[in-house]
C-alpha cells in the first residue's frame, strides 16, 4: 500500500573509504533497476522540504512510489542501514513542525492509535547527539504536530521514529543543524549480513579472501539475480561466489593457483600451518546453505582460457585480479630461453606448468576480451582497477568497443593509492577484430601498481 513517496536511505559501511555516498547511492540505483524499481533523486519541495545532501554525506532522500518497493530494496542492500519514510522537514524546528502537519494525511492515521506504542530517537549526521539533547528536541514536536495516543515503548516498539539533523557544512562552533527531517522507520538494510558472512567465522580462506561489505557490493553492481551466472575468473577462496550465490545466481570461478582451487597447502590463518582437508570453495557455499547454486571451480590461466567463445554465456563476470600487493599476478609461461620437452617426460610424470609474470596492462585487455565475448546482451563485467591517485586519468580505465563505462568508483586505500570499481555493460555483439586498449602506458611495466604503492616519490 502506497504511503509516502519520499524516503531517506541511511547508510553505513566499515570498507568502502571515504567515498561511502557514491558508492552507496549508486548500490541503490543499480539494486533498484536490478529490480524494476522506479527510485529518483527527491527535488526541493513544499511538502516535505528536502535538503540536497552533500557529496560526503551518510544519506540520500529518494522518491519510491511504494513502501513495499522500499522492502524489496532493503532486501539486497548492504550499504544501507535503514530506510525512513519522510513525514516532514524544515532548516529548524519551527519550520518542521509545520512541515509535518501540512503533510499529515489519513494513511498516517493508524500510526496515532492508541494500540501501537512507538518510540522515537534522534540520528545526528556530521555529528553525535548527545542523550541530553535528544530528550529535549523531541519535546520540540508538540503534542499537535504528532498526536500519539499509543504507548512508548523503548525495547521492542510497532513503530520506530526518528529526527534526523543534518549538520554536514556546519562549522563546529555553530549548534543547529543545517537541516532536520523527522519520519518512520520503514525497514533496515542487509547490515546483519556482514556478521553472517564474516571472514573470521569462514571455513575456508585466503591471503586476498574479499570482505563480505565489498563482494555483496560488487554482486549488487552486477546486477546479480535468481538464476543469473557468475563467473570469477580470478576466484581465490571464492567470496564474490558466497555473495552472488546468496543472491540465488549460478556461481563458477577459475583460478591458476592449484593451491587455492584444491584447497591444499599452507593456511592464511593465524597459527595455523596447513589448511585441512575440509577446506574448499564448495564448503564455504555449504557453510551458508548456498551448494546449490555452485557449478564449478576450475584450475585454468586468465590469459589462456579454456571457454569456447561461439556464444555468451555469463550474466555477469565479478572479479578482483591480484595487482601485486598480496599476491601477484600469474600466468602460464617460461621465464628463461628453454621450455621442457614434454614428451620426454614419460606418461606417469606429474607436470606443473612453469608460471611467469602476467603484466596488468595484458590482465586488464584480456579482461575485458573476454567479457566482450563470454557475457550476455545487457549483462555487466564488474572489477577492480588499482591506481596512483595522483597520475589517474580516465585514460588509466580500459576500453573495449562491445562494452559501455556505467560506474567508476573510487576506493581510497592511501594517501598516494587506491581502487576504482569499475562496472561496464555489454551492448554489442562479440567482434573477434576488435580488441581492448588503455591510453596510459601506467600497467605496461612489472608490477607497475606494486612500485607506486610502496614507493609513491
């Protein structure tokens, strides 16, 4: 049933770095087109007044036809924590006051009975209100504004509330706020996920095991869907699966690292030699109910890929390539003059194929290749792209000519590094005599990001 059309979405993040506005928000547009979900900037309006939030804020107000789509929303979000329905606004008290009772309605009604006990909080954004205060600017909604009848109930109440003061761009000397929302609490967001799915509680990890916040992120970009299929070619202990297959797609991977794709050898773990034998990509899906989403995991080289391209086959492809800093990049090569003469080996020798450098420049192109051939019309290659904030360009971003720029995401890892999520969308079908290019010359050099991450001078 439709209620309000104008919603604050409150955000939170432990991973995402300073930009968690840009990557929040843009988790909520591409979640909610994910879903056929009509969701709009609100504009500046009588009834509420809406304040444009700034770029480094915590929150954004959206305009959502219905209250159940905000459900829907909640229902995949992890940057957000809560969603609320906006009653009214005003740059002070007075003004919000009147902002609320100029917009009560008769959908709102059923809140004031006296059956349904209510409490009602105060979120500061910019700056923490103190509980002294919080006592005292709820008493500055009077009795006439918000006429509840029900009881107050502080522990488990029907309705929650809150006064929302934005002080973003308020000098600190300066004690109002620079705008103040009040509204109801229609839902909270997927934060609980992240205990859920949290590395340490995890049967099976790696050096580069990805944090839950970022891989349900990254699935949220892909626009990650029952029955969708996923692919990560570079799939380590497979969290970008875990979130995906969460999202009831079909999950795969591939990885040249025989260790983490047979689940053998040394552990990542704290005082803990070898990793045991339970220990699999496969388990870490059975841990959380998610087997049946898994296809398979495969010992395979990025550069030297064992798929047919004669058709698309993936809906997404969502990856994290090694840049150098935990693990580096590989693929299967001779480093000297003299490659080994198979044959001579005999039929019961067990052979390892020798492993060289893969320059990320190479890594980036055949990326985007091979999304250019292996996804769907429409389908999204989701990735991170390591930089030197102080030399990138736009000309730093591959290209290909079958894939289309949708989302570019800063992640600040230092003052001097850091890395951009970048999320392209396939238009066109799959031309062998087109290729990738990069314009910088920045990924042509061995470990090209590994020396400007330890030496940035």
């Amino acid at each position: 049933m439709k209620t309000s059309d104008k919603f604050l979405f409150l955000f939170g993040a432990n991973k995402t770095g300073d930009n968690l506005f840009d990557f929040a928000v843009s988790e909520v547009h591409s979640t909610a087109k994910t879903l056929g979900i009509k969701a709009e900037e609100s504009e500046t309006c009588d009834c509420p007044f809406i304040r444009h939030p700034l770029i480094n804020s915590s929150y954004t107000v959206l305009n959502v036809q219905h209250t159940d789509h905000v459900h829907t929303l909640l229902s995949r979000l992890i940057l957000t924590k809560a969603a609320i329905e906006v009653w009214g606004g005003g740059q002070n008290y007075d003004e919000l006051n009147r902002s609320i009772v100029n917009c009560r309605d008769d959908s709102k009604r059923k809140y004031f009975d006296e059956k349904v006990s209510f409490c009602m909080r105060v979120k500061g954004i910019g700056r923490k209100v103190q509980m002294t205060d919080q006592r005292r600017k709820i008493m500055l909604l009077g009795d006439d504004t918000l006429p509840f009848m029900g009881p107050v109930n502080l522990s488990a109440p029907d309705e929650e509330y809150y006064i929302v003061e934005d002080y973003m761009g308020v000098a600190k000397e300066e004690s109002e706020p620079a705008f103040i929302y009040f509204g109801r609490v229609v839902g909270e967001g997927q934060r609980r996920l992240l205990d859920t799915y949290s590395l340490t509680k995890r049967k099976f990890i790696g050096n580069t095991s990805m944090d839950p916040e970022i891989s349900f992120f990254m699935s949220n970009m892909a626009g990650v869907r029952s029955s969708s299929l996923v692919f990560d070619p570079f799939v380590g202990s497979g969290s970008i699966l875990v979130s995906a297959a969460h999202y009831g797609a079909f999950v795969l991977g591939g990885d040249i690292n025989y260790n983490v794709i047979h689940g053998t050898g040394k552990s990542s773990r704290h005082n803990v030699h070898f990793r045991k034998d339970d220990e699999s990509i496969l388990n870490n899906l059975r841990q959380y109910g998610l087997q049946s989403q898994y296809v398979d995991v495969l010992l395979s080289d990025a550069a030297q890929h064992p798929w047919r391209l004669n058709r698309p086959l993936f809906d997404a492809i969502i990856t994290d390539p090694p840049y150098g800093i935990r693990e580096g990049s590989r693929k299967v090569g001779v480093k000297g003059a003299t490659m080994t003469d198979l044959q001579s080996l005999g039929p019961d020798v067990l052979h390892y194929p020798e492993q060289k450098e893969y320059l990320l420049e190479q890594v980036f192109k055949d990326l985007l290749e091979f999304a250019a051939a292996t996804l769907v019309i429409g389908g999204k290659l989701v990735y991170f792209l390591p930089v030197n904030r102080t030399e990138y360009s736009a000309e730093f971003v591959p290209t290909h000519p079958a894939l289309k720029l949708v989302g570019n995401h800063e992640q600040v890892l230092n003052t001097h590094s850091s890395r951009r999520l970048i999320v392209m969308k396939k238009m066109a079908h799959f031309d062998r005599s087109l290729e990738a290019e990069i314009q910088s010359n920045f990924y042509s050099e061995s470990n090209s990001f590994r020396k400007k991450y330890f030496k940035p001078v």
